[in-house]
C-alpha cells in the first residue's frame, strides 16, 4: 500500500465529509444555536424589560404613597381644623347657654325679690295696721283696712 494513495484517499473521505457535515449536519445545528440564541436574546431584552418595568412600577408605588400620604396628612389637617371648629361653637354656645340660664336666674331672683318686697310690704302694712289698730282700740273694718293697706303700698 501505497501511503500517498491513503493519504489521497483520506484527504477525499476527509472533504466528503465535510462537505456532508456542512450540507447536512451543520445547517439543523446553526438553525438550531441561531434559534437558542434568539431565545437568549429574547428572554434577556424581556429580563431588561422587565427590570425597567419594575423600576417603574417602584416609582408609580413611591409616588402613589407619597400622594396617599399627602391625602391622609390633608384629611388629618381638615379633620383636625373642623374638631377645632365644633370645640369653638361648642364653646360658643355653652357660652351662649351659660349666659341666658344667668340672666333667666336674675330675673327669676328679681321676680322672688319683688314678690318678697309685696310680700314683705303687705305684712308690715298689716303689722302697722295692728298696731295702730291696738293705739287706738279700737277695730277698723276690713274693706277700709285693705285700702289703707293698698293706699301705704303703693306710696311705699
């Protein structure tokens, strides 16, 4: 055997092999890494994505807590003022109450002093009636001490 000839031979088993490799073999298997690679390329941009979408999506949460925050500090804020207020009229008005339950006492206290002063007037008017009557003993009748009486009520 002839080493030229096997190598001739090897040289040509070797090409035919490779060109059915390249024609057959390698065409479903660049296919194939092309195709894996796409789906590597795909998920990372759908990675980056959604990484950004997150970043957002962590941005639009702070701001809407933030904003809620604001809200409920504002809510706070007018709940607070309108407490404020009702305390106000609340005092207001038992301000209000406080006064007219004292004026409605003097005029109560006003009306028993008047009633005590007829009162106190008519018993001293019948005191001065008895006495007098007793100086000068004798009965005056009861129609003309009861005008007496009206007549030193009135001028007292």
């Amino acid at each position: 055997m002839n080493i030229g000839a096997t190598l001739v031979g090897q040289t040509i088993a070797f090409i035919l092999f490779v060109w059915f490799c390249m024609k057959y073999v390698w065409p479903p298997l660049i296919a194939s890494i092309e195709k894996r690679q796409q789906v590597i390329a795909d998920g990372l941009a759908k990675a980056d994505k959604a990484e950004k979408d997150l970043e957002l999506a962590q941005k639009k949460a702070i701001d809407f807590i933030n904003e809620a925050k604001a809200q409920a500090n504002e809510i706070i804020e007018q709940a607070n003022s309108r407490k404020n207020r009702m305390i106000d009229e609340a005092k207001q008005e038992a301000e209000n109450e406080r006064s007219r339950i004292i004026a409605q006492g003097y005029a109560e206290i006003e009306t028993a002093r008047n009633k005590a002063k007829e009162d106190l007037k008519s018993h001293v008017a019948s005191l001065a009636m008895l006495g007098a009557e007793r100086i000068l003993n004798k009965t005056v009748d009861r129609n003309a001490q009861n005008d007496i009486v009206n007549q030193l009520i009135t001028e007292i």
